[in-house]
C-alpha cells in the first residue's frame, strides 16, 4: 500500500490517495475541497479511483465529494453516524470559502473491523467517535489515516455538534495508542507523527 497527499482548500485538509502499487487502483480519502487539484494529481500519478471514503461528515472533508464521485463513478463510503450530514454542506457557512458541494448520498456503510481492499492491499477500519460520531480511522502497513480524530500534538476539537472529550479521548487511548509505537500516523490536517511520539508527548492525551 501506497499514498499520496493532496493539501486542499482554505483549512488546508489532507486528502489522501491510497493506492495499490501492483494494480494503481485508488481509494481517495476526504476530498475536502480543490477537485481539480485533486484530479491533476490523480492522472499524474496514473491512478484509477474505485472508491471514495470519508473519515467523517464535516464540510472541509467531504466538499469535492460530489466532482470526485462523478468524474469516476465510484461509491461512496462512510460510517453510518455521520451520513446525515453529506446533504447539509449548502447550510455550513465554510461552504462558501471551500467551493464545497452538496455529497451524493453513501453507497455503503462502514463498521468497526471490516477490511476495505484497494487493489491488492487492505485498509481496516476503527470506529473513532469524539471529533463527531461517525469518525473513523484508516490503518494498514503500519499506517494510520486518522482524520481528525489525533493530530502532531494535538487532538480533534469537540465542541462542534455531536462532538465528545469522552469518547474521543476513549477512542484514541483504546484504539489508537494501543496500536505498534512505529505506527505513522496520517491525520486530517497538518504533519505526520507516529503513535509512539503522541504517546509520550501529547499534552492531551497524558
């Protein structure tokens, strides 16, 4: 498993292209914004998307979800806790600064455990609930995709609806920092870290 990072849109998310090297079919992580940039990447890299996935609902992660689904035709997939926001984006003020769309609703659902295969390689998925409830994280080949659930010194913030310091404090020591300290970890925003520096010196997290 390979992946490419694209910096998009004015909160500078991080979408992802998760790829195969073997067959170059792609799953492209949280298209927040910019689907043109996102595309020139894509063709740059002779990519062929099957899939779009989104870590969570909220506008700078599923903004270009529309362009991108439409060009390739492929499905959809998110956690079922945050579907309904997909159809919402035309009510959040940041759709405006973000050129964000409207998502076309999911193809499917995904569940704590299950393996999504991309080509030859395989992504597990976490239920990750805290930043929103349908967060999840993505981890293979000692990669971690984790949204914005844990950051460089930093977690998701929680104050927006649905939010939890509960559950997303649950959810990064149970599921997260229980993982191999090697682990690169691969958040929404910003730069990689591993799981073994956020456990030693995230000041949220101690």
């Amino acid at each position: 498993m390979n992946y490419e990072s694209v910096i998009v849109g004015a909160l500078e998310t991080n979408c992802y292209l998760v790829y195969c090297e073997k067959t170059r079919e792609c799953a492209v992580v949280d298209p927040g914004a910019e689907p043109q940039k996102i595309f020139r990447v894509i063709s740059e890299k002779d990519l062929m998307p099957t899939m779009v996935i989104d870590t969570h609902g909220h506008v700078d992660h599923i903004g270009a979800n529309k362009d991108v689904i439409e060009k390739y035709e492929i499905p959809l997939l998110i956690h079922e806790a945050d579907s309904s926001m997909l159809d919402k984006v035309h009510l959040m003020e940041l759709s405006f600064f973000l050129d964000a769309k409207d998502s076309p609703p999911p193809d499917r659902f995904l569940v704590e455990g299950e393996k999504i295969e991309i080509g030859e390689s395989l992504l597990g998925v976490l239920h990750t609930p805290g930043h929103s409830p349908g967060s999840i994280s993505l981890h293979g080949d000692g990669v971690l995709f984790s949204g914005d659930t844990l950051f460089w010194g930093g977690v998701g913030r929680t104050d927006l609806p649905g939010g939890s310091w509960n559950e997303l404090t649950r959810s990064i020591k149970e599921k997260i920092l229980t993982l191999p300290a090697r682990t690169l970890v691969l958040p929404g925003h910003g730069p990689h870290t591993t799981v073994g520096q956020e456990k030693e010196s995230n000041p949220f997290i101690q």
